[in-house]
C-alpha cells in the first residue's frame, strides 16, 4: 500500500467518523429536545451521507 493510499483511507476513516459523530450528536440533541420525530429523518438520510462520501472517495482515489 503507497503512502498516497494510507492517507486516502485515513481521510474516509475520518470523514465516516466525523459524519458519525454529527449525526450521533444531532439524534442525542433531538431526544434531549423531545424531538423524536426529527430522528427519523436523521436516521434515514445518514447512509445516504456515508455513501455519498464513500463515492466521492472512491472517484478521487480511481
């Protein structure tokens, strides 16, 4: 594995970590608020985020 491609994993590891923590966070917030109808919504578009990052990922690394 190049050097390159090291720091390409590490910046998807961070950027799915990062994207994690958002909406961990903003579901968190949401029950606190009593919101729970908000967390639906957080819950349905988190794996469209981690595949949009995912595939922006994948067209800068091919």
């Amino acid at each position: 594995m190049s050097i390159d491609s090291e720091l390409a994993s590490t910046d998807i590891e961070r950027q799915l970590r990062e994207l994690h923590d958002y909406y961990a966070f903003q579901v968190n917030v949401a029950v606190e608020e009593g919101r729970e109808g908000d967390i639906d919504g957080l819950v349905a578009s988190y794996p469209d985020e981690a595949a949009r990052l995912i595939e922006e990922h994948q067209a800068r690394i091919s």
